[in-house]
C-alpha cells in the first residue's frame, strides 16, 4: 500500500493513525480528512513510521500541534506536498519545523 485516504470524521483518532502508520510504514501518500481526532501523537508516529511520505494532507480540525507538526517536519524529509488545513494548532515552532527541514516542499 503507497497511499491511503481517510475520510472525514471518521473518528479513528490518534490510536488509529499510530495504528495505521505502524502497519503502513511504505506509504508514499496520506491523506487524512478533517474531524478524526487526530493529535500530536498520531502525527508523530506518522512521521516515524512513515518517513517515505512525499505527499501529506491532515484535514482540518485534527489539532496536530506545533509537537506533531515538528515531528512530521523533522522525519518526513522528502515530502513534496503539504496540506495542514485549518484549526491544527501547529503554531509558529511547527511553521519554523517545516520550513527549515522540509526543503524538498514544491506544494504548501
């Protein structure tokens, strides 16, 4: 499996994202739609199970925080695509995270 699409409200939440991740770690793609509950330790085990990822969309309100933003930010280093929509809280340490180590970003 290279890319994985998660609807909106599906309410999976962060032990559904660390599940996810440690059972998907050759994804190329994830898309997670808004309203799954979605926090800072879900973000970070996306980002340490799946440092493959060139393409990441987190929906709105999941509430990633500057914690997940930094850690997708510091592990997943080769993506090329990045939607954090609305209401995720990464805060200015996690816009910084991104900007400094995601360096191969063509889409923000």
């Amino acid at each position: 499996l290279t890319s994985l699409i998660i609807g909106k409200g599906n309410g999976n939440g962060s032990d559904g994202a660390i599940a996810i991740a440690r059972h998907c770690t050759g994804l190329t793609s994830l898309s997670i739609g808004k309203d799954n509950h979605i926090e800072g330790d879900g973000a970070k085990a996306i980002a340490q199970y799946c440092q493959g990822l060139m393409s990441l969309t987190i929906g709105a309100d999941n509430q990633i925080g500057s914690y997940g933003a930094t850690a997708i930010a510091q592990r997943c280093t080769n993506l090329t695509s990045l939607c954090i929509d609305k209401r995720n809280e990464i805060g200015s340490d996690g816009a910084a995270a991104i900007a400094h180590h995601c360096r191969k970003l063509k889409q923000i």
